[in-house]
C-alpha cells in the first residue's frame, strides 16, 4: 500500500485494495449472486423484516462461489463498507461483530479485529458468515474455509454497478434479498436525483480529488472518479495516470499548472487537511480553486467506501459546485 504515515486504515480500507504500493493494476472480479437448489434450514432464525429465504443459498463473490448453509445468526464484518451495507439491508441483528474501522452505525459491535488477523483469532466470537474486503493471497478464506466458516470476499468497488452487485450477495446470503433490491434502487434513483438537479452547471468543470496530502490522487477510471464523472466533471489528474493504476501521485508542479477549478480533500480526518493548509502549500496560492474559494473538505469515509454513503458523497460533490 501507499505510506503508512498519513492515512487512517478507513481511507486505507479502500486504497490497500486498489493501490497496492500505489502501483498495481490487479484488479478482482465483480461479485454476483447466483442461488442454489432451494432447501429447509433447521435451526435457522426466522427472517426478520419481512424477508423470506430458503437455505442453503450459493453466492458468488469475488472468491469464487460460496455456499451459506443456514441462514446466517453471527456475522464477522471486517469490511467498513460491508458493515454499512449489511445494516442498510436490515441484517444488523444477525451481526456479532466488525472491525475496529467500521464506525458507521457508531452502535456496531466493534472488536480490535482489523482484518489481519488469522483465522482462528475469530472462532471465539462463533461467526457463521465472515465478510471481507481483502485476502490477496486467499490465505484467510481458505483458513475460514477449513474451519467451515463460510467467507465472502468483497473488494473495493470497480463500478456503482458493484456496490449493487455486493448489496445483492450479502441481501442473499443473510436472507434480505428483498431488502437490498430495495437499497440499490434507492440509491440509484437518489443518485439519478442528484445528477439531475445540478443538470449542466458542472459539465466541464476541473477538479482534483485528493487522496493524502502526498498528492495520490483518483482518476476518472475509479469508482470515486466515475461518480464526479456522472456530473460531468473533467478530471486533472487523468493524463498523469500514465501506469494505468487510477491513483497517480501528481507533483505540485504539475498540480498547479493543471489549475482545476475545484479541489476536494478526501484527507480532511487522517491528515487533518483543510482549506487553510491547502491553500499553504508552495505555489499553490495561484490555484483557481484556491483563489475562488473551492476547496473542499469531505470526511474521510464517505469520500472512500462504495456503500450506501456514495449518495452523501455525490451530494457533497454536487452542492459544491452548485452553489459556486
């Protein structure tokens, strides 16, 4: 991953993934969902909220495909992002515990776990399903698979047709189907509402989306940048992507010649940047966004995860260039 001195681990849930030293372009396979022959779960809980399901399920996700048994009663997140989907879908009462860095809803079961850890550093707390966002090597699902703990692998999004995609595994796995067609198709038409109400005032509009205060960036050919795109923002920093990773570390002078008309930080909590200190930089006083005004600070996690929370970030985006 990029260096380790700046970044809290909620940006870096999405940057270790896609940067991987800030340089690679690997890149996992979408997760989808298929469903197996359907079969009673004995013992399984009643689905709650008006979901039905019959178990076992098979999901597909980006570990190939899994079979959950029964439906799931003690969930393991250890993905931010996943913990804000599996509430958003209603599954928030079958969840034993998430990581240190799911913090959204701030009432999570939180543990020290930080997705690290082996495998049987999690049997204590009996999960039945394990979510993850990273296991390059697949090394901790294959553990959780000797202990027939079933794993889903759900990494940072590639496209919003991702995040609908995972909401649809987990929905699922866990027995609230329903649920999370329901969440992908508010978020999508809430998405839609949003590029609808700024219309053409930010077609063509320059910005510069800034990852740490080490000028890693997001280019247009990431999930990130794809959501500025759907307002029709030009990004700077896409000509400097010459890697192909989609996060470019830019210089400042190159940064300053590229002039955007607006900056957003992305670093705001982990590096504790703002306006002020942006505006501080060497040279960077000449900036157009700088001198209109148009640097913006986002919290760290909604600029960062690919759950429900991109309709908060989009509408941050949004109002900022609407209002000018």
């Amino acid at each position: 991953m990029r260096r380790t001195n700046a970044l809290t681990v909620v940006t870096a849930v999405l940057l270790a993934a896609l940067l991987a030293a800030c340089g690679s372009t690997a890149t996992h396979p979408p997760a989808t969902t298929t469903v197996g022959a359907p079969a009673s779960a004995a013992g399984a809980p009643a689905p709650t909220g008006g979901s039905s399901a019959s178990f076992p399920v098979r999901v597909t996700a980006a570990n190939g495909d899994v079979t959950i048994p029964a439906r799931p009663a003690r969930i393991l997140s250890l993905s931010p992002t996943a913990t804000e989907m599996l509430y958003a879908i209603g599954a928030g009462p079958q969840i034993a515990g998430v990581d240190k860095y799911s913090t959204d809803p701030p009432d999570a079961p939180r543990t020290r776990f930080d997705g690290t850890e082996g495998a049987e550093s999690y049997v204590p707390l009996h999960p039945d399903l394990v979510v993850i966002w990273s296991d390059s090597t697949g090394k901790l699902a294959g553990q959780l698979a000797t202990l027939h703990i079933p794993a889903l692998l759900l990494p940072p999004a590639a496209t919003i047709d991702d995040t609908y995609s995972q909401l649809m595994v987990l929905g699922r796995a866990t027995g609230h189907a329903a649920e999370a067609a329901r969440e992908s198709a508010s978020i999508r038409e809430q998405l839609d509402s949003i590029t609808r109400s700024v219309g053409n005032r930010a077609k063509g509009v320059t910005y510069y989306h800034e990852v740490d205060n080490t000028l890693y960036t997001a280019t247009s050919k990431t999930f990130i940048g794809a959501l500025y795109a759907r307002l029709g923002m030009v990004n700077v920093a896409d000509p400097a992507d010459h890697g192909g990773s989609g996060y470019p570390q830019l210089s400042a002078e190159y940064l300053v010649k590229a002039d955007p008309d607006y900056v957003f930080l992305a670093d705001t909590v982990c590096c504790h940047e703002s306006a002020a200190t942006f505006a501080a930089r060497p040279g960077f006083p000449a900036m157009t966004a700088v001198r209109e005004h148009h640097v913006v600070g986002l919290p760290d996690p909604i600029a960062s995860q690919w759950g429900p929370r991109v309709v908060d970030f989009l509408r941050d985006v949004a109002a900022a260039v609407t209002r000018g």
